[in-house]
C-alpha cells in the first residue's frame, strides 16, 4: 500500500468523482522544484503529480503538513491504482479516442507494476538533478520531478507522474514538438485521472488524531455513502497530541 495525507474534504472529492488529482509540478509546495530553467524552458510546467508515501508508519510532520493539521485522514491505497490499455504500440491511461475533445495529451512512463509511480531520490546537490533533465539540445522528461533536497526526506516520497503537453491553444492545434518550441504551457492547474475499481473499493482510510467527534461523524458518512462501510483506523497518535 501507498499513503496519502489530506482533509475531510479532498477525500470527499475522491470518493466522489472515483479520481485522483495530479497537480502542475510548478505549484507544488517545495520552489526548488520548479526553478530548473533553461533558454526560457521549465519543464515542470509540463509534468504532473500525485504525491505519496511509502512509509506504512504515521508521522506528525505528515499530519501537520498535509493532514489539516491532524483533523483529516491518510488514504491507503494499492499502487496499481490505474486501468492501462494497451495496444500494438502503446500503453495509455485512456484509449486515444478520450483525447478527441481535449486540448492536451497525457503520455505516461509507466515504470515498474506498468504504473506511472517512481520513488523520489533525496540528493544533496540539485544542480545534479539539472544536468540529468537538459541534455545539450533537448530535454529528458524522465527526469523531471524525481529529486528533492534532503531536508524533504523524511517523506519517503513516490509519486504518480504524467508528463501532459498542450495540443491546441484557442483555435489552433499543434504537435508536441512546437509546442515545447513555442513554450505553450497546458491550460490546467490540475487534471483528475479515474481511479481502477479493485484500487478504489480497496481504499483504507485512518481518521486524523486531532479530529473532533463531528469529524468522525462526517468520515463515516463518506465510507457508508460511497464504499459501503464505516471502517476505518484511528491515529496511532490520537489522544497523544493536543487537539
């Protein structure tokens, strides 16, 4: 399993619509991130993310940050989370025809278990990390957004990552190429991707160690509505910490 700390409300969000949200890595919470930058190019304003942990023991620092300062939950989940189809020549979150009304096309490096989720890789000097990501006339996608700075390693971060380029902007279409040539930027701060039924209907959730009684109340209401059940954990850290 894979865990991910948030509130009350982003897993209604969850439950509801059955998708995760990957978000524009250039407004994700760490800036170092975002400031690799070369001849006007930023790559993260390409790469999408959905963040995790590997780590199955809770952490207060992980509460605080991400957890509504421990009134909210941490979702447990499988990492096969994605339905991927597959063809003669790809393997895609959708089928091609799904692009038909958008102006962006996802493209996927699905690593290991065929899922696009990678490990962070806590490095010292980042400016090592920019030198993996541009080559000497192009940039290597891969690359983006699997490093972060050391102080960030108490994480144990993975991460769902989709590499997302603009192919329209108003009446205008374009290719992936001049599109990075042009430096257009897709339009979405954030795209909401379906989650695979055996992944959602396995979702495990523990409830935040400084929830009220309400808030239990309201987490019970969520699972009963949309999985069919009240089960959940509580904090190992509830009653521990002030509320």
């Amino acid at each position: 399993m894979i865990y991910h700390y948030t509130s009350l409300e982003s897993l209604a969000c969850i439950l509801e619509s059955r998708c995760l949200r990957f978000t524009r890595l250039d407004l994700v919470d760490d800036p170092k991130e975002y400031s690799f930058i070369k001849d006007g190019f930023n790559p993260a304003k390409y790469v999408y993310v959905s963040c995790w942990t590997e780590s199955h023991e809770e952490t207060i620092p992980q509460w605080k940050m991400y957890g509504n300062n421990g009134k909210g939950v941490r979702i447990a989940i499988k990492p096969d989370v994605f339905n991927i189809i597959e063809d003669d020549k790809y393997r895609l979150l959708f089928p091609l025809d799904y692009f038909v009304d958008k102006d962006y096309i996802i493209m996927p490096d699905l690593g290991k278990n065929n899922q696009p989720l990678y490990k962070i890789n806590y490095i010292n000097d980042l400016h090592y990390a920019k030198g993996k990501m541009f080559l000497d006339d192009s940039i290597d996608f891969k690359e983006v957004a699997i490093y972060k700075g050391p102080e960030w390693s108490f994480q144990k971060e993975c991460r769902f990552i989709l590499y997302v380029l603009p192919k329209s902007v108003g009446d205008k279409s374009y290719s992936p190429q001049q599109a990075v040539l042009r430096r257009l930027i897709p339009n979405h701060n954030y795209l909401d991707i379906p989650i695979c039924d055996t992944a959602y209907n396995s979702i495990q959730i523990t409830l935040g160690p400084s929830s009220s009684y309400a808030e239990e109340l309201i987490l019970r209401s969520l699972l009963k509505k949309y999985l069919g059940h009240e089960n959940f954990d509580k904090s190992v850290f509830t009653y521990s910490i002030s509320k």
